[in-house]
C-alpha cells in the first residue's frame, strides 16, 4: 500500500465533488468542503468519535449548504448594508479568517503526525482510522499478527493524543 493517504487525499475530492453537485460552482463547493472539515475537526477536538467521516463530512456539508442559502436568503431581502452597524448581524466564529486559519493548522498538525508515522505503522493506523477496518481485516491485509496491528494503532492514537495535547496547551 505504501503512503498512506491523509484525510484530505482520503475525503476531499469526494466531499468537493458532492458540494459541487449542491452548488454548482466549484469556489463555493470548495469553500463548503473547507468549512466541513474545520466544522468535524472542531467535533472531534471537542471528544466526539467519529465512527463514519465520510457521512459526517456530508451532513455536515448540507447543513453548511443550509446555512449559506439562509444568508442568500436573508441578503435578498434585506440589504444589509443599509442596517445600523448595530443591527448587522456578526459573523459567526467558524467564519472569522483567524478560526479558519487555527482550523487548518490543527488539521496539517494531525496529518503531519499520521504522516511521521513508521510506514507500516501508518499504513495499519491508515487502515483503522480511515478505512474503518477491523484488526483482523487489517492484519490479514498486511500479512501480520492482530497483536502487531494493535501496537500500530496503539502507537498511531499515542502520537495523536500526544498532539493534541501540544495543541490544546500551544507547545
């Protein structure tokens, strides 16, 4: 298998390629495929498990697509503009440049460390984490023992816990 695919290589043409289909228009889809993945990395920084990303990332991207039609919406109608700088709603968080940014930064953090990973190391935690495979699927796919499997992805969820312990406390 070699390199290991990150979760980018793994779910963004997919995820662009459905937001595309919702928007048609690739800036916007691309901008619904960012805002997905900082939306399902700040579920996960939170401690939510993420058992299925790639349905995540599309529900998640709906109710983006909902989101932004709602400001369409709202923009039609009124022009905002014309408010009182009081009365103009604010942005939300998520869209401020700086959340955006610290967003993707955590996520080339994480795939930095999936990707300093020993190969085969992370190629099994790859297999865990993405492909959702069983220890079993896993070891039979290497060729390798369940209890060697288990000290790849045991030492894949070390180096990522460790991580995020750095981003949590800005070492």
């Amino acid at each position: 298998m070699g390199r290991c695919p990150s979760v980018l290589e793994r779910y963004y043409r997919e995820l662009l390629n459905f937001c595309l289909r919702k928007v048609r228009d690739r800036d916007t889809a691309a901008d619904l495929a960012q805002e997905s993945y900082a939306r399902v990395l700040g579920m996960q920084r939170a401690g939510k498990v993420i058992d299925q990303p790639a349905a995540l990332l599309k529900q998640v991207a709906l109710n983006a697509k909902i989101d932004l039609d709602r400001r369409a919406q709202l923009r039609q109608h009124e022009d905002i503009d014309a408010l009182d700088e009081t009365q103009q709603p604010a942005s939300p968080q998520r869209l401020q440049p700086e959340a955006a940014y610290a967003s993707s930064q955590t996520v080339q953090a994480y795939l930095a460390t999936i990707e300093a990973l020993p190969p085969r190391c992370r190629e099994a935690f790859c297999m865990y984490l993405f492909d959702e495979l069983s220890n079993q699927q896993i070891a039979e796919r290497m060729g390798v023992s369940i209890s060697m499997v288990n000290q790849y992805i045991s030492r894949g969820k070390i180096a990522c816990a460790a991580r995020k312990q750095e981003l949590d406390h800005g070492d």
